[in-house]
C-alpha cells in the first residue's frame, strides 16, 4: 500500500493539477477538473496518492491534494478494498503520519483525518488509542501527531452519519472509541501538561481538551491539574484564543446547571478573578484580550443565567464584570457579545418567581440604560470632517449601524425590567440636558454636541414599541420638545423616525396630533434625501394608526398626496400611498366609492398618461411600479357590504377594470407590467371575495387569454385566487359558476401542458411554480372534479417533469401538489372536512385545514353557515388516484424521479417533502412501490452502490412492510440517499438511464 513508485506513475495527476493551479483558458481547467474528479473515484487512487505522499519530488500542494482525496476514499469507497487490506491500510496511515510528523500541519492534519475515519468504519480494530500512541510515540517530535489525532477523533465520529454504518454500528463504535477511551485522554493529557512549561502553553493541547469536553466528566477536568492549564493560558499571548475556546465550549456544557452545580461552583471563583484584567487591557488598548474576556464572561453568563436569577448575591460579580465590559468597549468591538446574556438575564427576571431577584438588578440595568445611551453616540471625526464621521471607513459605518439597532432591543430588555417610564425618563433627561446646555448655541444645520442629542433620539426611538398608549408622565412633556429641536440632517432624521414609533400614543392623545403632523409633513420639504424617506415611512405609521382622528380632512390629505407623489422614490410612494390608503378604509361604507374616486383617479390619469409615452424599459418599469400604488388602495379598503347590496370598491373596479386591461393590451411583452396588473387583479378577489362576482367572467376571459398570449406564469398565479374564493366549500355559489370556474382552470392547464410540450422545463421554473400552487388549490378545493379529469395523467407527467429542476421554489410547489394529491389515495385527504349538502339550497360548505395547521372556515362575503362532516375519502377517489399511478408508469416515474433527485440534484430543503411522497406510495401500494425503488437503484451507475448496500436497502424495507412499519421506510430512503450524495456527485455526463424524459402533451 505505501511502495515509493515512481514520478511517471503520477505525472497525469500532477499535470492536472499545475494546469488548476495555473492561467489556462477555461476549457483546459475544466479538463483538469474532470479527469481529477475521474481520478478521485478510482481505485488506482489508492496507490496513486500513497505514491505521491512517499515522493520526495511532489510539490507541498500536491502532497495536500493527495492526502485530502486520501480522506475522501477512506470515507467514501473504503468498499473497494477486499477486507484482509484494511490492516495494511492502517499501518501505512501510521507510516506516513511517523513520516510527517514535523509537518506541514495541513498534510499532518489530513493524515489525522483519514485516520480517525478508518478507525471508525474498522470495528475490529479495538485498541485504537493505545496503538496510535504507541506506534508515534510521546516524546517532543512525535506528540505533535499524537495530539492531531486526539483532536480530531471525536469530531469525526460526531460526524459519522457521513460513514457508512448504520445507527447501531456507528452507536456502538462512538462508545469504543470515545467513552472507554476517556479516562486514558484525560491522562495523558494531563501527563503532557505536566512535562513541561512550554507544554503547557501548547494551544494544541487545548484544542485537545475542548474536542473531548464532551466525551469526559466535566469533574476530571475542573478537579484536576487540567484547570489550571487552561486558565493560565490565559495569561499568554500564544494559548490565549485557544484558552479562551476551552473555557467557553466548558461553560456549554454546564448549561444543565443543577446536574453541574459543583462543576460552576469550582469554575465560577477562578472566572470572576479575572475581572480586574478587563480595565487592564482596556487602558492599554488590547482588543484581543479584550474580546477574549469579554466572550468569557458573556457566555459564562449565558450558560448560568438561571442561577443568577436564583441566587442574585452569588452571581452579582459576574453580572457586574459583563456590565463592565459593556461600558469599558470604546471601539464597540466586543459589546455585541454580551447582548444574548442580556435578553436571556431579561427572559428570567421578568417571571412571577423571581421578582426579589429582579428587585435586586434594577439599578444594574439602570446602568446599562446609560452605558447604552452613551454607546449609541455616532464618533467624533478624528479629521473634524462632519460629512465623513467615519474618516473613510465604510466597514466601520455599517458595523456601527447594524449595532445600534442591536443597542436599541438591549433597551427594550431595559424596559421589561426597570419599566417604560424610567427608560423614558433616561431620554428626556438626556434630551433636556442637551437644550439646556446647548440649544442657544444652534442654528439650522449647526449643531454643537449633536451626537448626544441624536442618540439620545434614537433611544426615544427605540423604546416606541414597549411604551403603553396611556403612558401619561414622560411623553406629554417629551412630545413638544421633539418638534422644537433646531434642524440638523441626522436629528431631523432620528425625530421624525421617533414621532412615527407613537402613533398609537399620538391616537390617545389627539391635542398632540397636529404640531406632529405638520412637523412631519414639513420633512417632505427637507433637502435631505434620507429625511424625507424617514418622513414617508412616519406619515404611513401617523394615517394607519390616526385614520380616525383623519377621515374628516381627505380632501386636504388628496391635495398633499398629490403635490408630494412624484418627489418621493418609490419604496416611501408605497409607504406614504399605504398610510393614505388606511384613512380611505376608515370611511363610513356610503362614502367609500367616493372618496377611493377622488384618490385613485388621479392615479388612473397618471397611468394612462404614462402609458402613452412609455417607450423605454425604465419607463414601463416605471409605469409598473406605478401601478402598485392602486394595489395598495385595493388591499387596505376592505369593508363589510351586507349580502345583495353593491359593494362600493367593486363598483370601483368594475370602472377602472377596462383601462387595466387596455394597458396590458398595449404592453403585450412587458413583464414588469403583466405582473402588477395581475397582482391589482388577484388583490380584488383576495380582498372582496365573493363580492367580486360581477366582475368575474370579464376577469376570467382576461386571466387566460393573457396565459395564452404571453406564457407568464403571473397569470397562473391571479387564477389561483379565483379558485380559492370561489370554491366548493364555500356556501351559496351557484352550480354554474362552480362549473365556469372549473372549465377555466381546464383551460389554463391545458394552455401550460401544451407550453411544457413546448419548451425544455428548465426555461420555465417561473410557470412550473404558479401552475403546481394553481393545481394544488383545484385538487383540494374541486378534488370530485380534478381527480377524473382528462387531464390528471397529464399533469402527473408533468410533475414528474418537473422534478427534473434544480431550483427549490418550484421543487417545492411540485412537491406540495404531489402529496396532497397522494393523499386522496389513502382514507385522509389534504382537507379537514367533506362538503355537507343542505336539502335547502342544495350548496355545500366545508371547513379547511390551513397550511400552518389552523382552521379557518369560509366565513366572507357571500359564504354559507358550515353544516360540514368529517370527512374521508370515498373509495372510488382512492380507486382512482390508486388506478392512475398503476397506469402508464406514472408511479414509476415518481419514485425514480424523487429518487434521483434526492440522490444527486435536489436542494435540502426539497428533501422532506421528496420523502413524504415516497412514503404516501408507499403507505398506498407498498409492494409496488419496494418494486419500483429496486428498479431505480438498479438504474444507477455501476460502482456507484455496492451490492451488499443495496441488498441491505431492498431487505430493510421488506421487513419495514411485513411488520407494518411502513413509516420507517421513509427514514431508510432518506438516509439511503444522504449517504450516496456524501460519496457521488451527478456525473458529468448525466444521469444515464435515470435522467429525465422530455414531455409529451397531445391536447
């Protein structure tokens, strides 16, 4: 196994990977790549990479390359050996680890690694440690390879779902191998700590200790000479992170505090010692060791936090030494660590039982409050450029705005704690200090000391959502300040930001409404592009929450919409339009019609004048967005009508229907638009239900000639809502509607199989998605009719088409489709209830389980009383759904496609629904299922499984059917499949006999 050889023996190899490593034409590389990854499941690389291992000519990369594919077949195709090699294996392994135990570390750490995989899947190799010791050796040159080793052991065997043994086996060797083995590693570590000074800052030793912290009783370690080793690593500068990640991945496991009591009792004294260290490092600007205590005393925290709920007085200098290093951070560098401890300090404190204990901590996160505040202060620019507060550094400035956001929910934690009041009071004495120091100072856009004022904003901002709308002491003097404070970009910014935090408040209070509101709407003016958007967003926040307090003033609300409309980008259009749009919704319902007139007519005018001059992309993309300005009115003005009285929106959308529809004409080929005029038109079903039936034939007709004409899957998608609101679960729909409706799905699906006949699926992942999520809908809402459509098989086929896919959202959508169409095939269908007929009317109603399991019954406009039963699939469903997958190989080609792409291609997200399809056929036709699997592993490329693996499969899953424990075969094809996608990789040049048919459609 380890014979020298000669360089000609592995000149391709080397040639390979020169070409990889050199500046070649992408065609060369590729080359390289493919015969490397052809050399990497052969079996002349066993000789091959020993060879290059032992050459004394073989380049430092090359040597990495060969010990690297040297792990991957120990892991993988250890199969290919005969048996009676494996022992020789081992003992070249220990050859070459002897041969590189003075480096270089990458090559040594490899070598370690494919012996501990070795050791793994080697179940007869019982003395592993003792062996690996004796045969390198403990002395100064060879311990190196020995700790290597210890270190990544039980990280392999943690990891072992990777190897090919089952849950027994791999249970079984963790325990020969890392249980038994512990007291002797705890030993020798010990022994190697004591040999020396310089071995015991070894931060190789301490890699050690952290990878068995979990393999050996935490009391051997603590109790023990151990201990000391760690903390004193501390102390250097070379173990120091290694120390650090000791003791952190320590605490971890103390987390069950009361089954460690002694353990935190022993470690708690030598961690707080450490405290004083914190101003050390912080005095002599040691970031390092800054961060590095900082992390031990957070997560010392973290993991102890309910004995500091507790026991307040045991644990007060812990929490005393995390607040410290919050203040003491200067550079901001290590404060974010400490912000977990500090919500899960919070979780605790604020339950019933430990209120002494929160008592006790009030005046701690007093200080926090204000080491917050202080935190939150944009830095003073060491160049004096107030445009740049940064000198330059754009890292530095996103750092430091993504942790003021953090800052600000460490607030929120404050006012769960000491309460909103005294929170609040903390921003108004900060702000009040502010004017009273320097507000005589200011004018407009010169501000001295506005850092403190804007941080002393932001944190009024960021406890808007914890203060209480009758919060009566510290808001009606803060509000008049507020809208006093002189202008400056940032302050402007932060006030308006903090205005539109206290809608709710503002609602309570409405004597504060207008000096906000005109404040607010004097931004828009602001010249900042920032400050506007801010107002945009607060002025949304102030409508939606004040509607009420508004719906008297919408003629001068129009007028300011109107004049500010076009100044605003398009996110604060949105935002602004969504804000109006509440205050339409508040109407009373007699002056609904009117009053979305005198709004959305003007956007119709806009649209209409748009559309006839848009000739570029960027002004149909315009126009587009645009239009989602009327989606916006129609989402928010939903009103109740009673039943046979016009509804006034729909009345609206009956008159601005012709013009949506003439501009769709107009832009045949803009996708941009296709989709916002489909996303305005499923809004009015999804928004007025049933209500919208006079619109709905001419809405229809438009939904599938624009499928037709211009094959986008948009239109797939507004359908779907039709089909939902409008279904036969829902109560008094007559018959002939039911039958339209059905007659228009038909339609579109035959349109999507005839584009799928078409077109490769890969050019449509987009309709794929929208059709399956369409047909999903019609198999659970019409399932009597779909289920003996002509169709059906068809679509079966198709799905099975696009299982070929490499993308997760129409995977998913397919997937979806799938099971609950399986599901009629079995008693259970994908609905919670069978439609009940009342003798009266003749309509059934039914109630619906919702994807997120809660129910929610047809209860909109136009919906009947449920009257339903529980329901179960009557047998001539199950027949038919059972007879379809028998028929034309359908069953066939879902297993061999869920297969294969669980196997090779599809995302780990698809993999759970993947295997719920195969357990349902298997749950429904298991013998033919276990046939049908067979076939498909038979399919797969020869080498690829070998044969005792695939026998084991084939027998599991007999006896998994003849006990009844079809369930269980799930897991065994999932795990099948993980562990064939761990050794393969989809070949280059295909699946072979597995790779996917094209799609035929007759229709």
């Amino acid at each position: 196994m380890g014979s020298n050889g000669h360089t000609e023996a592995f000149a391709p190899v080397l040639a390979a990977l020169t070409t990889m490593q050199s500046n070649v034409d992408r065609a060369q590389k590729g080359k390289a790549h493919e015969y490397l990854e052809s050399f990497q499941k052969s079996t002349d690389a066993w000789t091959t990479t020993f060879s290059i291992l032992q050459s004394t000519d073989a380049t430092a990369e090359a040597k990495l390359f060969a010990a690297t594919t040297l792990k991957g077949k120990i892991v993988f195709d250890l199969h290919q050996l005969p048996s009676e090699t494996v022992a020789r294996l081992r003992d070249s392994l220990l050859s070459l680890l002897s041969q590189y135990q003075a480096g270089p570390k990458p090559i040594r750490t490899q070598l370690c690694v494919c012996l501990a995989n070795l050791a793994i899947q080697m179940t007869e190799w019982k003395n592993v440690l003792q062996l690996v010791v004796s045969t390198l050796g403990t002395g100064s040159q060879s311990i190196a390879s020995v700790l290597e080793f210890l270190h990544v052991l039980p990280e392999e065997v943690t990891e072992g779902r990777k190897i090919n043994l089952t849950e027994d086996e791999l249970l079984s060797r963790t325990r020969e191998l890392l249980e038994e083995n512990a007291d002797q590693v705890v030993g020798l570590l010990t022994q190697y700590s004591q040999s020396s000074t310089t071995a015991a800052k070894d931060p190789q030793l301490l890699e050690c200790i952290t990878s068995w912290l979990k393999e050996v009783p935490l009391n051997d370690i603590v109790n023990g000479p151990l201990l000391n080793t760690i903390i004193n690593s501390l102390s250097e500068d070379g173990p120091f992170e290694c120390g650090v990640d000791c003791l952190c991945a320590m605490f971890r496991e103390t987390r069950e505090v009361d089954e460690c009591l002694s353990v935190i009792q022993t470690l708690y004294p030598r961690i707080v010692s450490l405290q004083p260290r914190l101003a050390v490092a912080a005095e002599e600007e040691d970031t390092d060791t800054f961060r590095g205590l900082t992390r031990i005393f957070a997560e010392a925290g973290e993991s102890w936090v309910v004995l500091m709920a507790r026991m307040p007085e045991q644990f007060q200098t812990l929490v005393e030494a995390i607040l410290e290093s919050a203040a003491r951070d200067k550079e901001r560098d290590a404060i974010s660590m400490t912000f977990n401890f500090w919500y899960e300090f919070k979780q605790y404190l604020t339950l019933d039982k430990y209120i002494q204990s929160r008592l006790q901590y009030v005046d701690t996160y007093s200080k926090l409050v204000d080491i917050m505040m202080v935190q939150l202060e944009y830095p003073k620019p060491e160049s004096g450029n107030q445009k740049d507060l940064f000198d330059g550094d754009r890292d530095a400035e996103e750092k430091f705005r993504y942790f003021r956001h953090q800052m600000g929910d460490v607030l929120k934690d404050c006012t769960e704690v000491i309460g909103t009041t005294e929170c609040l009071a903390k921003a108004f004495k900060a702000l009040e200090s502010w004017l009273h120091a320097h507000a005589s100072q200011s004018s407009a856009g010169q501000i001295p000391e506005w850092q403190k004022l804007e941080a002393a904003l932001f944190s009024f901002r960021a406890l808007g959502r914890m203060v209480p709308p009758d919060e009566n002491i510290v808001l009606p003097q803060l509000m008049p300040l507020i809208v006093q404070i002189p202008d400056h970009e940032k302050v402007r910014f932060q006030a308006v930001m903090a205005l539109g935090r206290y809608t709710e408040w503002t609602a309570n209070h409405p004597e504060t409404l207008q000096p906000q509101f005109n404040y607010i709407t004097a931004a828009f003016d602001h010249r900042s592009r920032e400050v506007v958007k801010a107002a945009a967003l607060s002025m949304r926040f102030f409508c939606q929450d004040c509607a009420v307090l508004l719906k008297d003033f919408t003629t001068q609300l129009q007028q300011f919409y109107d004049n500010v409309l076009d100044r605003l980008p398009m996110q604060s259009q949105e935002e602004l339009t969504e804000g109006i749009a509440a205050v339409v919704a508040a109407q009373p319902p007699e002056h609904t019609y009117e009053t979305l007139k005198l709004f959305c007519d003007p956007l119709m005018k806009r649209f209409m004048s748009m559309a006839q001059s848009a000739t570029t992309k960027k002004q149909t993309e315009l126009l587009a967005d645009s239009i989602q300005l009327l989606t916006i009115f129609i989402q928010w003005v939903q009103i109740q009508v009673p039943e046979g009285q016009e509804h006034p929106a729909v009345k609206y959308c009956q008159e601005i229907f012709p013009i949506l529809s003439t501009i769709l004409d107009n832009f045949p080929q803009s996708s941009p638009i296709q989709e916002r005029i489909c996303r305005c038109w499923r809004y009015m079903v999804l928004s007025y239900r049933t209500a919208i039936a006079p619109l709905l034939p001419q809405l229809a007709d438009k939904l599938a000639a624009g499928f037709t004409d211009s094959r986008q899957g948009c239109f797939l998608w507004a359908s779907d809502a039709i089909v939902r609101e409008f279904s036969e679960d829902k109560g008094r729909i007559d018959q002939g509607t039911l039958d339209a409706i059905f007659n228009f799905y038909q339609q579109q699906a035959t349109t999507f199989l005839r584009i799928l006949n078409d077109l490769p699926p890969e050019e449509l992942p987009d309709i794929i998605e929208d059709f399956f999520r369409l047909a999903l809908d019609v198999f659970d809402f019409y399932p009597t009719r779909a289920l003996p459509s002509p169709l059906t098989p068809s679509i079966l086929s198709a799905s099975c088409t696009a299982l070929t896919l490499l993308g997760q959202e129409p995977l998913m959508a397919t997937l979806h489709f799938l099971r609950d169409f399986l599901m009629y095939g079995g008693p259970d269908p994908p609905v919670s209830t069978y439609p009940a007929f009342d003798e009266d009317d003749s309509t059934s109603t039914t109630a619906r389980t919702s994807a997120d399991g809660s129910g929610s019954s047809s209860s909109g406009i136009g919906s009947g009383s449920s009257s339903s039963l529980p329901r179960s699939n009557p047998p001539e469903l199950q027949r038919a759904v059972q007879s379809l997958l028998q028929s034309n190989g359908i069953g066939e080609s879902l297993v061999q496609r869920c297969l294969t792409g669980m196997m090779y291609s599809f995302p780990a997200g698809c993999i759970p629904d993947a295997s719920g399809v195969l357990l349902a056929l298997f749950q429904m036709l298991p013998s033919d299922s276990a046939a049908w699997t067979a076939g498909t592993i038979a399919l797969l490329p020869q080498g690829s499984v070998a044969e005792p693996e695939r026998e084991r499969l084939s027998r599991n899953i007999g006896q998994r059917i003849q006990s009844g424990e079809v369930r269980k075969v799930r897991t065994l094809l999932q795990d099948f499949c993980a562990g064939f996608r761990r050794r393969n990789v989809a070949p280059r040049e295909g699946l072979g006999r597995l790779e996917g048919g094209r799609f035929r459609f007759a229709g």
